[in-house]
C-alpha cells in the first residue's frame, strides 16, 4: 500500500500533519493557479473582463461543486471499506463509483453547456459582458471531465491515505497552467477562451497522473466481476454522494443570488466581488484542508469503529483551523487595500474590496471551525444533515443580502458571508456531537451484548437468582 496512510493505527498528531501539509500545498497551488489566472486576466485584459470571468464563479461553484460533492460522498464510503481491511468490498465501490461518475460527467456536461446563457441572463449578468462570460464558460464547462477526472482521483486517493500524489500532479499542472496562461493571453491573444483552455488541459494533466497512481495499486487492480451491476451498491454511493453534491450546489446558488445582486450595482462591483472571492478562497485554504483531514481520518475509523481517534483528530484539526484564523485574518484586516491592488486597477474597485475584507478577516474563524465539524459529520457517513445545513446557509446568505444590500451597498456581501457561515457552524457542531455521542454508544452497547452472549448469556435478558 505505497503512499497510502492507515489513519486507524499510529499517533494522531503526526499522521495528521503528515497527511495536512501535502495536502495544503496541494489546495494552496490550486489557489495560485486561480489566483494567476485571475491576475493575468484582469492585469492583461483589462477590469472588465476579470468581471466576465468572475461572473462566471458562482455557477461553476454549482456545477463544479455538485460533481466534487458526488466525489467526496463516494471517496468516504471507499475509505470506510479501507478502515475495515475489507479490500473486495473496497474494488466494488470503487468500480460501481466510475461507473456513476461517467454517467453523472455526461448529464453535466450536456446540462451546463445547454442552459448557460439562461443562466447568466438569470444572473441579472451585464451586456457589457455576457458574450466573454459565454466563451469562458462553454469551455469550462465542456471540458468537465477534466475537472471530474481530477477531482474523483484525488478524493480516492485522498480517502486512501495519500496527499502526496495530488501534490506532485498539482506542481505540475500549475506550471503547465501558468505558462499556457500567458502564452494564450499575451502572446496568442486569445482573451478569456486562452484562460479557460489552459485551466482544462492542466486539469487533465493532474487527473491523468492521480489516476496513473491508482492503477498502481495492486490491492485496487480491478476485475470484470467488480464492475457487475450492484443495485445495492449504487444506491449506498448515490445515498451517500447525492446529499454532499446537494449541500454544494445549494450553497452555489445563495453564491449566485449575491451575484445577481452585485452584478445590479454595476461591472465596478462585480470586479471587485470577483477579486474578494478569490482571498476568500485563498485564506480558507489552510482550515479547508484541516477539513478535508477530518473527513479522511473521520471516514477511515469510522469505518474501524475506532471513536477515540475520531476526537482526538478533531481536537488537532480544529487547532489547525485557529491557527490560520488568527494569521490569515490578520492579513486580511490589516492589508485589504494592498490585497486589493494585487488584482485590482481602479481605484473605486480597490476601495469596495478594501470594504469587504476586514469585516470577513475578523468573522472567518466561524468558516474555519465549520470545515472541520461538517466534514467529521460527512466523514461518518451522515450526509443529510450537512445538506440541511446547506439550506440554511444559503437562506441566510440571499435574506442577508436583500434585507442590508439597499443600506450598506457592497459591505452587503460581507455581512451576507459572515451571517452564513455562523449559522451553518451552529448547526454543523451541533449535529457533530449528537451524532458521535450517539454512534459510539451504540458501537459500545453492541461490543456489551456480543461480550455477555460470549460469556454463556443472551443478549437484552436479564437473570436473577433463584
């Protein structure tokens, strides 16, 4: 089992760390990748297209985030089976998960490609730029199975134990990004079509080399007899992944109702929402990854019934996350003007972003801490309540901003963030503790009644002398 981590045995702080720090590097060189490729688009084509592109976020958030969400809820259940050692069951999953994924990449594609300029006419989105936002999006979206490629590989190998070969695949494309970024911008004029083709050719470049791992693994070598129809087995991957995609793209449309307000301030906003997003996305990156963490470690003992790691990794997961909530929401609250011109020309851009920033640096603790609960929540094979959560968070987010967008202007997307994350954490620690307290006990009273049958009595029967 090269490269893979057995979360149920070792110590906890050292195999989270170990399993943490590669994986950050992974979502941090993602970010940089999103983040050059917004710095080229907006420094060499101009505010108005970075607003085109950025347009563009919350809907790729919506599909995007519903095919990650099918990834991750298929990825827990195959590291539950890598939890208990039961490595034919472990093959069944996996080749019963492909085989929804090729079927659910199909609909996406031909769903998003379809209805997009629906969509973005739907998104109140500005003449001035609609005809950029369709060229960017029809490749994007056209090019999901890149993306879906990349994101089931390394959810696999991520819920296996292995945050190394996401990281290498990652390196690479990045650079391969990067590169293809300027050479399509700047030298071959392409405008936001070059931006969107170099991000799917480098996301092709990290699936292949993810999925090149997996057949390496000789305990994951697949057979025609795994990929036989199971019924069952569908129906516990899509029970599984069909909430946490749900959560995503609820959580994606509350993020398109904010846009469908920006976007009716003006193209002004709207480029500087575009480049908020993008710290946004950057500085949860430390307490995202403690997330997803969790969700590994939570998944596999789990799986192994091992409830005292399950809190112990908690407990080193959530001091990751205040860990980078005191040193990135520091940056944002000091700094949001130089933030801002990172990305930003104009000096009215620059002056609303500088608004957004420091009301999110000081409330971004509340994001942090809910990554690391939801995650243990889904990691234990409990989707729903997560998704629930997701509802509320997205009502939060759209009453939010229409009640404060007439009153505080832009400030209005800040505080629409802030009251989100809050009441998703409230309901995601909650559910957290009732559902650990609830499934330890359980495991402990079926290990009490398979001690007393074992020790010559009867299960829930009680004797008293005669």
């Amino acid at each position: 089992m090269t490269g893979t981590i057995d979360f149920t045995n070792g110590k906890t702080t050292g195999q989270v760390l170990r399993f943490f720090f590669p994986l950050l590097m992974t979502n941090l060189l993602q970010q940089l990748y999103n983040f050059a490729d917004t710095a080229i688009v907006g420094k060499g084509l101009g505010d108005d297209l970075l607003a085109a592109v950025g347009n563009m976020s919350s809907l790729c958030f919506l599909i995007i985030g519903f095919s990650m969400g099918l990834s991750n809820g298929f990825s827990i259940l195959i590291a539950h089976s890598f939890g208990e050692k039961d490595m034919p069951k472990l093959r069944r999953t996996l080749a019963s998960a492909i085989t929804l994924a090729a079927i659910i990449t199909a609909v996406l594609t031909l769903f998003s490609t379809v209805f997009l300029r629906t969509i973005l006419e739907l998104l109140n989105t500005s003449p001035d730029i609609i005809e950029e936002s369709l060229s960017y999006g029809y490749i994007i979206f056209g090019g999901l199975c890149a993306t879906i490629l990349y994101n089931m590989s390394s959810g696999i190998l991520r819920s296996l134990g292995d945050s190394k070969t996401p990281l290498k695949a990652i390196i690479i494309s990045s650079v391969l990004n990067i590169g293809m970024n300027s050479l399509f911008i700047f030298v071959m004029d392409f405008g936001v079509r070059g931006a969107a083709a170099a991000t799917i050719i480098s996301q092709l470049a990290s699936g292949a080399i993810c999925l090149n791992k997996l057949r390496r693994l000789e305990f994951l070598r697949l057979g025609k007899e795994d990929f036989r129809s199971d019924k069952a087995m569908y129906g516990r991957l899509m029970r599984n992944g069909v909430p946490m995609a749900l959560m995503n793209s609820i959580t994606a449309i509350g993020c398109m109702v904010v846009q469908y307000f920006v976007n009716g301030l003006g193209v002004a906003f709207t480029s500087a929402y575009s480049a908020c997003s993008k710290y946004l996305n950057m500085f949860m990156q430390p307490a995202a990854t403690a997330g997803i963490t969790m969700s590994a470690y939570t998944s596999q003992n789990y799986g192994a019934k091992r409830f005292d790691r399950i809190r112990d990794g908690l407990r080193v997961c959530i001091s990751i996350a205040l860990v980078s909530y005191v040193l990135l929401g520091s940056v944002m609250i000091f700094f949001p003007k130089q933030l801002a011109g990172l990305l930003l020309n104009g000096d009215e851009q620059i002056g609303y972003a500088a608004q957004f920033l420091p009301m999110c640096g000081r409330m971004i603790f509340a994001v942090d801490l809910l990554f690391v609960v939801r995650n243990g929540v889904q990691g234990m094979g409990f989707p729903f309540i997560p998704m629930l959560s997701g509802i509320a968070e997205m009502l939060l987010r759209t009453g939010a901003i229409m009640l404060l967008i007439d009153s505080f202007g832009f400030r209005a997307t800040a505080a629409a963030e802030i009251t989100a994350w809050t009441g998703a954490l409230i309901i995601n620690a909650a559910a957290f503790i009732v559902v650990f307290s609830r499934e330890r006990k359980k495991y402990e009273s079926r290990n009490k009644d398979k001690a007393y049958i074992g020790a010559g009595g009867k299960a829930g029967m009680t004797f008293s002398p005669r």
